[in-house]
C-alpha cells in the first residue's frame, strides 16, 4: 500500500497537481518495469485506477499497452490479445506465479555478496533479505 501511495505521490509531484480524474487523457496509469517482484503491486494499482475512472474494457486494454516496458517480452506477447481478461491471463500466467517469485528472490539471495563486519553492509544485506 506504501508503494501504492509514494508512486502516486510521485504521479502528482511532476505534473504539479492532483490527478484530474475527468480528463482519461491526464488519468495517472502506474507504469510496470517489467519485474516480478512488483508486478503484484503495480497490477493492484493499475486495477484500482482503472476502475476508480470507470474506464472500460477496450480502454484498460488500451492503457495496460502503454503501461507496459517498451521493448519487452509482456509487451510483444500483450499487444496481439484483444481483451484485458487474455492480457492479464497472459500476465498472470508468467509473473503472478509465486514459485517463480520464489526461486528469483532465492537465486538473489544465494549470490549476494559477503557481509562484511561493518554495519553499512550489514544493514544491506538485511534490507536485501527482508
């Protein structure tokens, strides 16, 4: 929910105002980068603006396009779908699967580093884990 909150927040710092709901031109559609460690949040987040603006179906298929990395396997895979419900299928199919989450946090955790005797490394290494 955090994460949620400061991307908005970041949403509405650059454009040097709240979002203006009415005009779906200006509507704050969260971009993904492409990761399966955020793809949760940022589909959470994508959805509650999608519906919060009571955009259509066509329309969400429109933005989840744009919202996507440019140049990335999602990206080529989503724009042959021709509705929101194949297009997360698709998504969800390939990001949304824990075990896969689970063997790249483990597989990070394996090749991290060796903490050193100083609190700096410490303190990173206990970030990276959590």
């Amino acid at each position: 929910m955090s994460l949620m909150t400061s991307t908005v927040a970041k949403m509405t710092d650059t454009s040097g105002s709240k979002p203006n709901l009415s005009d779906p031109q200006r509507l704050p559609v969260p971009t993904w980068d492409g990761g399966r460690r955020s793809y949760a949040t940022w589909k959470k987040e994508f959805n509650h603006w999608m519906m919060k603006c009571g955009q259509n179906k066509d329309e969400q298929l429109q933005r989840l396009r744009n919202a996507l990395p440019k140049g990335s396997w999602p990206t080529d895979q989503v724009k042959t779908y021709r509705t929101i419900d194949s297009a997360w299928n698709i998504l969800d199919t390939e990001f949304a699967d824990r075990r896969k989450l689970m063997d790249e946090l483990l597989s990070e955790i394996n090749n991290l580093k060796p903490v050193k005797r100083n609190s700096k490394s410490f303190t990173h290494f206990a970030t990276t884990v959590s």
